[in-house]
C-alpha cells in the first residue's frame, strides 16, 4: 500500500500535537507541517510573561525545534512556509516560501489545517500607529519589549480585559508600568459572571490597576511622545504603549478556499472525529467551532488544551484503528488566569451566557471557603459560584476566585461536568486532603452539600438580585460586633446563638431573608426557623458577596 502523505497547516498547538501524533501511529507516512512564521511549536500562552521577564530566555518559548521534529519525528517542518490555497478536488496545496518566494504545489492524500486565530484589530481611526501592539507571536512580544525598552514607557494602556489582557496588565504592572485597563463591558473576564468578576476589580484596584469599565475606545491619536487613547464618553488617555486585546477570530480563508462548510458561529465546522465536510480534510484548534459540553450549541473556544486535544484526535482518526473512531467530547471553556496573585477560573457554563440562550431551568449557589483548613496558617478564602440544573442538579458551570487553590477546585467541577455529574455526586467526590492542602469538607463537597440542600428542600436559597434592601425583612444573625461594623440598612440583628430564645420577635406573615457573613450561619437559622414554621429565604454568599454586588450596581448606573 502507498503510504498516506499528510500535510499539515500550521505548526504550533493543535498542529504540531496532530503531526506528532501520526508519526507515533504510523511510521510509513510522509509527514510535512507548514508553518507561516518562523517558529514551531512555540509557547505562545507564555509570551505574556516573556514580556514581563518572569521567562527571561527567548529561547525557553520553544518547546521543540524544526531539527527535534526532524530528528525524533522524522517530520518535515516548513517555517516561513504560507498556504495560500486549498484545491480540494486535486487534492493539492499551493504553498509560497516566504524566504524565496517560491510557489509551489504539493500533495495530498490527508490534510489537516490548524491555522488558529488571529487577534481582532477593530478598524478605529488611529489603531495603526507606532506603539499599538497585539500579542500573538514571538516577533510581537520582542517589539513589545523592544518598544518599552527604547520609548522608556512608564504608562500603558491594555485595552480588552479577557485572559491575554489581564495577564499583559501583570506583566506590564510588575514592570512598573502604570497600566490603565479599558474594557467595554461594565466587568472583566468575560467568561465570570459581573459579581464575580467585582472581587478581580478591587483587587487590580488594590494593586495600583486603573479601571476603565463600561467604556468603549473610539480612536487613537498620536501625540508628541505619547498616544491619546479617546474614550467614547469624551475623555482621553494619554500612554506611552498601547496593547489590543479585544478577542480573536477564527482562521477560516483556507477552509473557504476549499470549498468548505463554515458553522453558524464563523468557525469551520467540523464532526466529532474533527473531519470537515471533505473527508480528506480535518480541521483542529482555535478555527473551528466545537459543541459546548453542557448547553451542545455550537461554540468558538480558543484554548489551547482543546486544541492540543483535537490534533490528537484527528490524528488519531487519520491513521488509527478505523473500527474505534476517537471522539472529541466538545469543549466546556475551562480556563484559568492569574493576575498579580489572584487566580481566577472558570470552566461550563457562567449565569450570564444561560440568560442570554433564554435557559432558565437553572439555580446557583455562592460559598466563601477556605482554601485549606482555617487553622491551618495562611487559610485564604475562595470564592465560589456554582450553577447547575434544577430539575437534576447536573453541574452547568463554576467560577471560583481567590488567592490560593482556586484552579485545583475548578479543574475537579470541569471533570464533573464532563462526565455529567451531579450536584450529588460533588457531595459524595472523594478528594485529597490534608490540613495544609484542604479540609476533610474540600470547597467542591461544601458547592455540592450547599447545592444538595436547595435543591431537596433542606433550605431555600435568595439571591442578592431578588433582595430589596428596603422593602424584605432582613434577619442578620452575626454577632452584635459585626453588625456594627455593616449591615443592611433595615437589618434585624438576632445572633445565632440567641435565635432559638427569641422567634416571638419574628414576623410570620412575611418571608424573612435571613443572612451572616458567608451564609453558613444563616443556613442553621433558617434550618431552626423552618422548623417552627417561618418562611425563610437564605441569602446566597451572605454578606461577604456584597461589596462586590454593590460595586457592580454602581458600576450599572454609571
Ligand atoms: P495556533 O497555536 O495559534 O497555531 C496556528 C499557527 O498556524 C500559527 O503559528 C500561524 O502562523 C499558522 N498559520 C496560520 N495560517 C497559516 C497558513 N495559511 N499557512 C501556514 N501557517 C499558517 N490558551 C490557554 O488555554 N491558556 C492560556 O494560558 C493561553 N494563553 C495565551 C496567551 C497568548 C498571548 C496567546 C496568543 C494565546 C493564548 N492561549 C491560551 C490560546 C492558545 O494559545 C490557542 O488556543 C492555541 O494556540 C490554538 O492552537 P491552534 O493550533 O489552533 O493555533
């Protein structure tokens, strides 16, 4: 038999694992990847802290070499090699060398393109001045730096706060750069939800990070020595160095040139076994548009870890065993992202997303655990939201925030969402534990009893969006001294301890909202008012929640 030629477009996550992959499962092919920059199999979710010297060798960004591949793979790396065509019906490629400038064509029996995303540049008068940087490549953070180096930059703007912005504004920040951050939507991360996202605010506030919510950038002005960066309401900015991160768009020219199906979302559709509409072409990464795990609606995910995933799997569908196809199980957009020493994480579905796919079959839970047992030195608190289904308790989604342990949390609830667990089953999940790790209730148990109770009428919970502040009976049940420190204006103070002596002092032709400071308190009031007959309500992540949802009213107005 001739032996299958596979070209591959694209050599960095999704491509270079796919190539990779086929030599391990097929020694015979010819095996060529082309790559349109100068590198392969680059570390590109590293270039933020290349900018920022935390990495401080160029050379550690790359994870293998055109030789390695050559020399462990027996693969052909073409760099600076750009795929201008796909002729889908010869079966062929045109290829142009960058260097030469050659154009050529070359075969195919199976090809796979990975060509990724590219960073959006929004067609904004000004956006093409010197000093308006996009990170995407090696040769991008090297200008970077080259840039804060010769224009001795003390300010900068990063507008965008998705995971790329965020974590350019620490390096940028740790640099000793004042950085202003501009985002249009009223709260960063996207991927949180806005009360979620409140505690990234203050904590970016709190180191030295300008915010700049709500508000749109509507053209750049070059000044002398500076860029002015005008804001929608009239203000400017002026910085010294400008870093775009407003999201990306799926790589699609080559699939269009094939004659391939586009999906609803603009990425190119693939089946599970990542195979186009030709069946000679797959397609991996941040290109194409994958099932979402909980809500099965087509999705663009750009991450790496799908995309590593998928190029596996094509591989793995292209010289693998025929009668075992490999599926890609969907994407659920698990992600993490630090800045300036607060993780933040996420994976399945936020609140925000199920609202805006008319979803309302749904309930959710906040906690404020610690991350390992409070005795235990350093304990820092995480907080938690946890969304699942109401009429199962299939987990939907988690976000979790804090200083310590939050992706370890996070990535248990994506294993659960994946193999469609429940609530239930995230009471009962057996996890490691020791004093300094966790407690012998890990944070995931706790999300899990929480949710459990809601949803079997142990208690019933409220959300800070339902409370009126002025209109519900509010029973605070914290020591007389916390409440001093804050409450809710028309609060009522019964301390827990004393609740039991005092229910003549309760009204019982009204719903009471009875809260403390994480909702743990208030869960064993309304467990006692329950049972003699109140109507109770718990107010879900308690007073410890409410900064951050006060902030983000403000925020609302504004
Ligand atoms: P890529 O890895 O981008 O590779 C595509 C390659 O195809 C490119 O090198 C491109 O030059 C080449 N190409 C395109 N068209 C052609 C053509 N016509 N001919 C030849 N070559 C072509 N994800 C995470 O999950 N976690 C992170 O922390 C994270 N951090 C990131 C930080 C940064 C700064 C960036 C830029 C991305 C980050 N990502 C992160 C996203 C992640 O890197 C991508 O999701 C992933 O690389 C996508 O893989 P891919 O193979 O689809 O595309």
């Amino acid at each position: 038999m001739k032996p299958i030629k596979l070209l591959v477009v694209g050599g960095v996550a999704g491509g270079a694992s796919c190539a990779a992959r086929a030599r391990r499962l097929c020694e015979q092919a010819e095996i060529i990847v082309f790559e349109r920059g100068p590198y392969v199999s680059f570390a590109n979710c590293g270039l933020p802290y290349y900018v920022g010297k935390v990495i401080k060798n160029e050379d550690d960004l790359l994870v293998a070499s055109p030789e390695l591949f050559k020399n462990r793979f027996n693969i052909d790396i073409r760099t600076c090699h750009n795929v201008r065509q796909v002729f889908a019906r010869e079966k062929e490629i045109e290829v142009q060398d960058m260097n030469s400038g050659r154009i050529y064509r070359e075969k195919y029996d199976a090809l796979v393109l990975s060509p990724g995303s590219e960073p959006i540049r929004p067609p904004l008068e000004g956006i093409n001045l010197p000093g308006i940087f996009t990170l995407w490549t090696i040769p991008d953070s090297r200008a970077i730096i080259q840039w804060i180096k010769s224009k001795r930059v003390k300010r900068a703007v990063v507008v965008g706060g998705g995971f790329i912005g965020l974590e350019m504004t620490e390096s940028l920040t740790r640099l000793g750069i004042q950085t202003t951050v501009i985002e249009m939507q009223p709260h960063l991360m996207p991927s949180l939800d806005p009360e979620m996202a409140a505690f990234l605010h203050d904590h970016l506030t709190a180191g030295g990070v300008e915010l700049r919510l709500n508000s749109a950038v509507t053209a750049f002005r070059s000044g002398k020595d500076s860029i002015s960066v005008l804001l929608a309401s009239g203000q400017t900015i002026s910085t010294d160095l400008v870093i775009l991160s407003v999201g990306v768009r799926p790589r699609t020219e080559l699939a269009v040139s094939a004659g391939l199906r586009i999906g609803e979302t603009g990425g190119i559709w693939v089946d599970d076994q990542m195979r186009t509409s030709d069946e000679n072409i797959w397609a991996v990464g941040d290109a194409v548009e994958v099932e979402d795990v909980v809500t099965k609606l087509k999705r663009l995910i750009p991450l790496a870890g799908p995309a590593n995933r998928q190029g596996r799997i094509a591989a793995d569908n292209i010289f693998g065993d025929k009668s075992r196809p490999h599926r890609f199980r969907g994407s659920q957009a698990t992600a993490v992202c630090g800045v300036l020493g607060m993780t933040v994480a996420s994976t399945g579905v936020s609140e925000k997303y199920l609202k805006k796919i008319g979803q309302t079959d749904y309930e959710k839970i906040y906690l404020h655990p610690d991350n390992h047992a409070a005795y235990y030195p350093d304990a820092k608190t995480i907080t938690f939201k946890l969304i699942f289904a109401k009429a199962d308790g299939r987990v939907l989604g988690a976000q979790a925030v804090g200083l310590d342990g939050v992706e370890k949390r996070i990535d248990v609830i994506a294993m659960a969402i994946q193999m469609g667990a429940t609530v239930f089953d995230l009471e009962e999940a057996e996890l490691c534990y020791a004093p300094q790790y966790g407690s012998a209730k890990d944070p995931v148990n706790l999300a899990g009893m929480i949710a459990a109770n809601t949803l079997n009428g142990q208690v019933a919970v409220g959300h800070w969006h339902d409370l009126s502040e002025s209109e519900d009976y509010v029973l605070d049940v914290r020591e007389p001294e916390e409440f001093e420190e804050d409450h809710f204006p028309k609060a009522v103070n019964i301390p827990l301890e004393t609740l039991r002596f005092r229910l003549s002092e309760l009204p019982r032709n009204r719903e009471i909202w009875a809260h403390c400071f994480v909702g743990q308190r208030s869960y064993y009031a309304c467990r006692i008012l329950q049972q003699h007959g109140f109507k109770v309500k718990n107010l879900s992540g308690g007073f410890q929640l409410y900064p951050a949802v006060k902030a983000y009213k403000e925020l609302l107005k504004n």
